[in-house]
C-alpha cells in the first residue's frame, strides 16, 4: 500500500468519525469538535491528492497546498465564531443545549 | 469567445464585490452615524455598478471576464459574470436598498442618541452579506465559491441572534453547525473533484469532467451539502427558529438573499460545472424534496401562532419551488436539452421570491412594531390601523401566489411550458397545485387582519419610510414578470389578467386555497376566539408533529446523509 493510500484510509476513518460524532453528540462543544475531525479529514484527503498529483519531479502539486491553507483559516474562523456564540449563549441562558426548551435541571 | 482572457468591464465584477467589503471596513472603523452613511452610499453605489455591470454585459457577447492579477485559470482565479450572475447581482443590488431603506428606523442612529450595538452590527453584516453575495455570483472557480459561501453563512449566522437572547443565540448556533456541516460536504466534494480533474475553474471542469464515480460522488456531496446551507425539506431544521426570531430587517435579509446564495451554487453546479454528470433521476428527487417541502411548509405555515413564523414557514414552502426546475432541464429522453428554459425560471422565481419575501417580513415586523405583538389570532383591525404595511403583507403573498403578471407567474408559465415539452406531466400538477397551498395562508391572514375588532386596536405609529419600503418590494415582485417582458422573453408569455382562462385560474386557486386553510388551518376560518384558544386537531397535527420529528437534529443528519446516498445512487442508476 502506498502512503498516498494510506493518507486516503486515513481521511475516510477521520471524516467518518467527524460525522458520527455530528450525529449522535448533543453538546453543541462536542458537535463542533466533531466539524473540526471531519474538517481535519478532508484536509488530509487534500493532502493526499496533493502528492499523487504531483508533476515530474516535483515532490506534491503545490496549488492544493494553497486551497489548503485557506480552507484551515476558514475552518478556524467557523470554530472561533462558533465559540464564541456558544459562549454568549452559556452566559444568557446558563446551559448550551440546543434543544428547542431545555429539560429542567440541566 | 474566450473564457480565459480578461473583457471589457469585467474590472466592474471585481469593484462589485469589493465595494461593500471596503465599504464594511470603513464602516466599521467610523462607527455610528457614519457607518449608516457609509452603508447608504454603498447601496447608492453598488446598485450603479450593478446596473453599469448589467449594461456591459447587455453590450458583450459573452460572459463578462475578470482575471484576478492577470493569471489565467488554472493556476488562477476568473471572475465571470453571465446572464444569470449579472439577473441576481442587480436583482440583490435592488433589496438589499430597499431593505437598508426599511431598516433605517429599526437601525438608524438619531444625532441625539448614543450609538447602539445592534445597529452597528446590522449595518456592516448588511455590507458583508451583500459583498459575499456577488462573490458568490461572479466566481468562476469553485473553491472561490466556497469561500464565498463561508462568508455569507458567518455574515448571516450573527443576523439571527441580533436580539441576543437565548432562543436566538440558540437558533444562530444550530444554523452554525448545520451550515458547517453542509461546507464540509461541499468541500469534500471540491477536493474530490481537484483530485479528478486537477482544476476548479468552472468551465475548465466542464470539459473535462466525466460521468464517473469521482465526479458523481462530488455533485453528490456538494448537492447535500448545498441543500443543507439551503434549508430545502428535510434539511431545513435551522431555519424557522432562525428566521422566526430574527429583527424583522435581519430576517428579511436572511430570507430574501442568503439561502439564495447556495441555491444559486446549486444551479452552478448542474448546469455549468458537471452538466453531463447530472442526470434526470436525480433531479426527480430534487423537485421531489422541492415538492414535499411546498406541502409541509405551507401546512405548518397554517398551524403557526406567530406572523413571523408563519412567514419563515412559507419560506421553507418557497425554498421548495426553487428546486422544482432541476427536472424541467431534461427532455423526455433524460438528456439536458431545456436548461437554459429551467435556469430563466429558476432565477425568475429566485428575485419573485426575494422581493416578496423581504416585503412580507418587513411588513410582518411593522404589523409586530404596532401593534407590540404578532399573533395572527389577535390581528382584527389590523388592516384598518396599518393599511400600507397589511396591503404589502398581502400583495407579497398574491405576488409568490403566481398571480398576474407577478414574477412566480411567468416562472411558473416557463415550467409548464418545459414540462409540457418534456411530457413530465407529473410536475405540472405539483406546479398548479403548490399556487393553491400558498393561497391558503394568504387567504387565512388576509381574513384575520380584515376582521372587524372588538375593542379599538391601539397603535403605536411606525415610519413611513419602512412601510413604503416594504410595499415597493412587495409590488415589485407583484410587476415583475412586466421588467422581464422587456427582455429576452418572449411577449406571448404574458396575457391578459382579466382573461376568462388566467380569470379562472386565480379564482380556483384561491377556491382551493381557502378550502386548505378552512381544512388545516389552526383555528376555523371564520373563529372569532381570541389567542390562546386550544388548537383544532385533525391532519394538521400530523403535519406539525412531522415537522418537528425532521426538526430534531438526529433525524436531520441522517435525513442529510440519506439524501446524499440516495442522489449518489440515482446519479448512477441513470
């Protein structure tokens, strides 16, 4: 098996992950790790693709190292304004569940 | 025609989408009367540029092109801007001015007082909504586009909890998540088709792209993943609390313009970036889901308490007209032949609903402004004490109705005339049928704010200005099948309103219309109760109970996972 695979296989069990944990997770904290594992997955897939593309001689086709870089800086800015709504809402209503009215004694 | 060398007054796409960007920063570093000055002068000149970008466009022979930097695609970004770039941008240019127009009395900052923080932050999400809108309209590269589409849901996810209180910090944070998860979707289908192809540039993917797994697992994922950020039935679990709960010129906002951003990447998708991916059975379950949310909406829309919500409901019914073009594009023999007649439609029916839609909520917000309340049980009098702001409401509602000659009207002639010729028989019914679901909660409203009051209805006053506003864009949407007669389309399209064939129509739309709401509505038609009166039962409750199972998150990705799989498959199976 190449590493290219690998890196591949790797993607697939982290995205996988990611969307199980948005499924079944009803902390909205743990839902938003949850973004960022599945993120995390297709930046490896990226990364991956990135090296079976590359031309000859080149070590990786640098133009998905480039997406890349933008695609985190847009996934941590979802995770910071995420955080920070989250926040606001600890501090307005004393519980984060998303739940439409929240169960007593939460 | 060349695709990949910068044309004339293709300098203007960029200037569109950096003026309201430049505009925001400004904003944000004058603050208080000036941000509003600024954000003034940016809908001034920004509906200028649109207009200027619509006349070169109208001169070119082809799409408008802007090479950022002079690369060329692949190694760089194209800007372009073709018929339907160039409809949205001037149609956005024009609400998001009659929104800011509404919005200067809920958010003005009067020379007295002191600057407040929703205001300031109203003003620059306005800008930074519209400016993420035109990037989404003129990219021409799809990770471009998915910037794009991340700067519009982190410009509209802070327009939800504007108010700051808990109930809609939390509909802006599950809008957040639910968004996030659909960006992801569509980012895993970009790298899937970067992998295949080696390129994102739309028309460069076009020539290349194959129907084959990669590329069917790609719009597979990015369909999804779009839908979601689009809140089309099943996935529509963040939108009725978050447009619900918004200010009146936020939700408006949200509404009219935001969730057309991703609808518009959807059409991108199917017919200019993988037009020989897309196949006609799975656009069947596009307009199938298009078909299911029309129902649903518009019976939840009857069963609500609240105008403001009745009105987001409708929006999750309108969502549902949007996407009952995709299988208007394939002719009978499952080839894309009609594309260019659904598009018209789509983006036809798209500005009908965005000018109706803003005027509705607007109208909603003046009715809750007045009155200090919007419970539609309790709206007797109503028409007499607000009679611009109730004549908007309801010209809204008639105009996504599809009566003549309002936009949805021709929007909805173009599709029976596609469905006619691919004999999908089936659609025209859907098409014919959905006009009556809409009629029954306009006919349901219209009834209670026409109502005689017991008690005199106290009224606090609201701005002239708002409600003129409110009632421009909705009698623009009720007009504008007459500006796109001017057009490209042809005339024939429209006829005579008083006509005994278009006469009868309308009247048995609305015959069915209040039929539906007599049957389903919360309260009988006629019920003088005031609020607070229980709830009739019947099949109504079903429809309610459904809709907040769809609503519960669980239910809702796995709703999101089985729409992929199952458009994945049919993109096969054909």
């Amino acid at each position: 098996m190449s590493v290219e695979t690998l890196y591949a296989l790797a993607a697939c069990a982290l995205v996988g992950i990611g969307l199980y944990g948005m499924i079944v997770q009803p902390h909205p904290l743990r839902k938003l790790i949850a973004f960022n594992i599945m993120g995390t997955g297709v930046f490896v897939l990226f990364g991956a693709l990135a090296k079976r593309g590359a031309a000859a001689g080149l070590a990786a086709d640098p133009v998905p190292q480039a997406l890349l870089i933008t695609a985190i800086v847009v996934a941590f800015a979802a995770t910071a304004v995420t955080v920070a709504l989250l926040l606001r809402l600890v501090e307005s209503t004393d519980t984060a569940s998303l739940a439409d009215e929240p169960p007593a004694g939460r | 025609m060349d695709l990949w060398v910068s044309t004339n007054g293709g300098g203007l796409l960029a200037a569109a989408v950096l003026l309201p960007f430049v505009a925001m920063l400004l904003g944000l570093c004058l603050g208080g009367r000036w941000l509003q000055r600024v954000a003034f002068a940016t809908m001034a000149l920004g509906l200028a540029l649109a207009l200027g970008i619509a006349a070169s466009w109208a001169n070119a022979t082809g799409p408008l092109v802007y090479l950022l930097g002079g690369w060329s695609p692949p190694l760089g970004i194209a800007l372009r801007a073709d018929g339907p770039a160039v409809a949205m941008l001037v149609a956005v240019a024009g609400v998001v001015c009659g929104i800011g127009l509404f919005a200067r009395a809920d958010f003005g900052s009067p020379p007295d007082a002191k600057e407040s923080r929703t205001a300031f932050a109203y003003w620059l999400l306005l800008l930074a909504v519209w400016g993420a809108l035109n990037l989404v309209f003129v990219s021409g590269d799809l990770f471009t586009l998915y910037v794009a589409l991340e700067l519009l849901t982190f410009a509209g996810v802070p327009l939800v909890c504007l108010a700051g209180s808990g109930e809609t910090l939390r509909a802006a944070l599950r809008y957040m998540l639910f968004a996030l998860c659909g960006s992801v979707l569509y980012l895993l289908g970009a790298v899937l088709l970067y992998g295949g192809y080696g390129t994102l540039d739309i028309p460069l993917l076009a020539a290349s792209v194959q129907p084959e797994p990669i590329a069917r697992a790609a719009l597979a994922l990015m369909t999804v993943g779009l839908l979601a950020k689009t809140a089309l039935f099943p996935l529509h679990i963040w939108l009725p609390p978050a447009h619900g709960g918004a200010p009146a010129a936020a939700s408006a906002v949200l509404s009219a313009l935001v969730i057309k951003g991703s609808w518009f990447l959807v059409l991108r998708l199917w017919f200019d970036a993988m037009p020989g991916v897309a196949t006609a059975a799975a656009a069947q379950l596009l307009a199938g889901l298009g078909a299911a949310a029309i129902v649903v909406g518009s019976v939840v829309a009857l069963r609500q308490q609240r105008l403001k919500l009745l009105v987001a409901y409708s929006t999750v019914a309108q969502i549902g007209y949007l996407f009952l073009l995709f299988p208007m594009a394939f002719d009978a023999e499952g080839r894309m032949a009609l594309a260019d007649l659904a598009q018209t439609a789509g983006l036809l029916q798209a500005i009908a609903h965005a000018t109706a839609k803003a005027g509705m909520f607007m109208a909603a917000g003046l009715v809750y402004a007045a009155l200090g309340h919007d419970r539609i049980d309790d709206l007797a009098g109503a028409a007499r004490a607000l009679p611009l702001a109730v004549a908007a409401f309801l010209i809204g509602g008639l105009a996504l109705m599809g009566v003549l000659p309002s936009g949805a009207y021709l929007a909805k002639k173009l599709l029976l005339s596609a469905a006619d010729e691919s004999g999908q028989w089936g659609w025209t019914l859907v098409l014919q049928g959905g006009a009556a679901f809409t009629a029954a909660y306009v006919v349901l409203i219209a009834l209670r704010v026409l109502r005689r009051p017991a008690t005199p209805v106290a009224c606090k006053p609201v701005s002239m200005l708002s409600q003129l506003a409110a009632l421009g864009l909705a009698l623009a949407s009720l007009a504008l099948s007459l500006a796109a007669a001017i057009g490209p389309l042809p005339a024939e399209l429209i006829t005579n309103p008083l006509a005994p064939k278009e006469l009868g129509t309308t009247l048995v739309t609305f015959a069915v219309g209040a039929l539906l709401a007599a049957a389903l509505a919360r309260r009988p038609l006629f019920d003088r109760a005031p609020s607070g009166a229980p709830a009739r039962g019947g099949p109504g409750v079903w429809f309610e109970r459904g809709d907040r199972q769809v609503r519960e998150w669980p239910t809702a990705m796995l709703a999101l996972l089985l729409v992929a799989a199952a458009s994945g498959w049919l993109l096969v199976r054909a």
